[in-house]
C-alpha cells in the first residue's frame, strides 16, 4: 500500500517514485496506491477565491470546500494515472472506498467529511490479479451517490487491512516530518511517543503515527514513514534491514529471545570482529553451550543483530552483564540500551540486588547509558575474580545496584 501525499504526488521527485514502483511490479509486489490532495486543494482554493474549511480531510468539510477537493483530487488522480502509463504501468481509478458521514464530532457537524466504512476489497483484487494498479483519491462514496472527503491515511489503513497487505508506505515531504524519529518504533512505543510529545510534533506526523499504530493493531505487519522528495528512498526503505526512513512495526518484527544451540553459530560469527579487537573476551562453542540458557538474542526481522548474556551467581545474588555487542550496521539506533534494559528487568526477576559488568573499550558506554559506576574487584565472586585475575585483560570492573 503506497500512502502517497499530495505534495509528493505533484513534487519534483514524483517521475523517480514512478520508476521505483516500476522497479516493484518488475518484481511481482502487488501495489495500490492511495492518494491526498492537500497541496492541490489549497492551489486550487486560492486560484477560486474560496475559503476552504478544511484541506486535509480531518476537519469540518463544507460544501464549496468539498467541491474544491473533488475537483483537485480527480484530476491529480488523473495526474497520476499518466504518470503510471510512462513508465509502462497500467492503473485504474477505482472508488473503492464506501463511505459514511463524520456526523457531528464535539458538537460540531463535520457536514461532508466522511470515514471510511467499508472497502470493495473485491474489485481492487480483480484489478490485482489483472495487473493493474489501483489508484484511489481521497473521496468515499456512499450508496445514495453522494460524496464524502476522507483522510488519505485513514483510508489506507482500512485498505490495506482489507486486503491483508504486508506494509503500508506513506510518502509525504520533509515538512511533513518530525526530526529526530527513530529508525523502529513498536506499536506500544509509538502510542507512548503520541502520549507524550503530541502537542510538538507536526500534525502530518502525528496523524500517521497514529494510523501507523492503528494499522498494525488491525493485522498490518509494517507501516513506513518515509520523505518521498529523496531519491530512491522507497527502494532503500524496503530492501535493506537499516531502511531510511521510520518504520512502525507490530511486536514480531523486532524481537529478544533466548538462543537455542542451532543460534550458537550466528552468536560467534556476530561478535567475531568484536573478539578480534579485544573488545570481548573470546568464548568457545562449547563455553556458549555449557550455559546456553545465559543468552539472547536481539533479531530485527529474523535477523539476528545483538546479543546478551547474564550470568547469575545465585550465592551472592549477582548477575552479570556480558557479551552485549550490536553489530555494526545497527550502531547508534538504541539497540544496546534496549538490552541493557531487558538484562534489568531480567534481573529483577531473578531477584537478584546487584549487576556487574566487565569491559576494556565500553566503560563510557556502561557508565553514560546504563548508569554503572566503576568499582573495584573485590565485589566479584570469588570464583569470577580468579578468572578475572588470571585473564590478563585487565578489565575494568562496574557495578550497578538494582532498586526491590
């Protein structure tokens, strides 16, 4: 599902989206796009002289503003479908959206803004399986012939959720984005941000952050918030693991889980590089084996990406914090306070009062991020001292009490 903004829709970079989606048909991705007007129904409103009430489909929607955005909507459609045929696409315009009125919203009549009721998700796979590419502007029909203005992300999630796709890409300009997003953010983690720092960010952004979120509630694996005025973008976003822009995804894309011994090959080739530079001390299969059920895995699409163990030493009510390293693709994106914070939480359930932690290279890391404080080995258990003084690394030792 290819979410696309009116101002992309008439941007600069469009011809480039239009190859890329090319590109995605070559290679069998079955595509519907949906489109806004915002851009086009402002234009089209100044040149007219007329006071809109509304332009995107979230507000009250009067009757010479409905007029306005059927006007602008159906020819960018239009637009839109040539722009297809250029690059040897076929597209169809479908109303496919069935729509009912918003009704009166905190006392207020939103008169012809409409929310999407129901999707003839029947005719877009007969267009489908034909090859042929949807094309559906902001408008909803209801079954007295009459026109509704809907909200563009809206009415993508009901599609895609119709049609069991497998992500939906919204495409809008920078101005339309927050600085500053996270690369991954879960469901639970977006609705947390949206509590939190609503009131600053955009109104676009925060209105598909919302439909994000509502969209992998209902059944959508992934949904991505990506600048469609960047070249290749949309093939960057899709076909690498780091993407580029922000991705809202359901709690089974990004996971942390224990390994099992069929793991214990994809944990040594992970931290390879890290033993070679002595940032980690060197363990064997055999080592990982004795005390397999000590580590995790940190998989981001069923890739394996990070790792953690936590040894417990039960006489002392120790844990310890070992073996964390983030490959370097994923640096600098949260993932290693992610599993700082899981080994915690971990811990505490364990019931344990202290984590320590060894290191030669990350001790800034330890102390900055996961508020460790450098100690002497005396808090070491006996038998972890021994090993600790006979390794000749010289590590540094930390400690991090666990509050009850």
């Amino acid at each position: 599902m290819i979410a696309l903004d009116g101002a992309i829709a008439g941007g600069e970079n469009f011809g480039n989206l239009l190859i890329d989606l090319a590109v995605l048909r070559s290679l069998s991705v079955r595509v519907v796009i949906v489109h806004g007007a915002g851009a086009q129904i402002l234009r089209l409103a100044a040149e007219r002289g007329i006071v809109l009430s509304d332009f995107d489909g979230m507000g009250i929607t009067d009757e010479p503003t409905l007029q306005v955005s059927i006007d602008a909507a159906i020819r960018l459609t239009h637009e839109i479908i040539e722009g297809l045929a250029t690059v040897d696409l076929r597209a169809a315009y479908m109303n496919a959206v069935i729509a009912h009125p918003a009704g009166i919203l905190g006392g207020r009549d939103f008169q012809f803004t409409g929310r999407v009721e129901r999707v003839d998700s029947k005719a877009l796979r007969l267009l489908l399986d034909e090859g042929i590419v949807p094309v559906i502007p902001p408008l909803g029909f209801d079954g007295e012939g009459r026109t509704y203005r809907v909200n563009s992300d809206a009415a993508a999630v009901e599609i895609a959720s119709e049609l069991s796709a497998s992500k939906i890409i919204y495409l809008t300009n920078s101005e339309g984005l927050s600085p500053g997003l996270p690369r991954q953010i879960s469901v639970s983690e977006t609705q947390e941000l949206l509590k939190k720092e609503r009131s600053r960010l955009p109104r676009s952004t925060a209105s598909k952050l919302d439909e994000a979120a509502r969209a992998c509630v209902q059944g959508v694996p992934r949904v991505h918030l990506l600048d469609g005025g960047i070249n290749e973008a949309l093939l960057t976003e899709i076909f690498s693991h780091e993407g580029f822009g922000t991705m809202v995804y359901s709690n089974e894309y990004q996971q942390i889980r224990r390994i099992f011994k069929k793991d214990v090959r994809a944990v040594m080739a992970l931290i390879r590089q890290s033993v070679k530079s002595e940032e980690l001390v060197r363990r064997t299969r055999s080592e990982i084996l004795e005390h397999l059920e000590d580590y995790w895995l940190l998989e981001v699409d069923r890739t394996p990406i990070a790792c953690v163990a936590l040894h417990v030493d039960q006489e002392t009510s120790t844990g310890e914090l070992a073996c964390l390293y983030v490959s370097k693709a994923h640096e600098n994106q949260g993932y290693g306070r992610k599993l700082m914070g899981f080994v915690e939480n971990l811990a505490r359930e364990k019931g344990l009062k202290q984590l320590i932690a060894l290191s030669t290279q990350a001790v800034n890391f330890l102390q900055q991020k996961g508020g460790y404080r450098e100690v002497g080995g005396e808090v070491l258990p006996s038998h972890r001292r021994a090993r600790w003084e006979a390794s000749g690394r010289n590590s540094r030792v930390l400690a991090k009490n666990l509050a009850s």
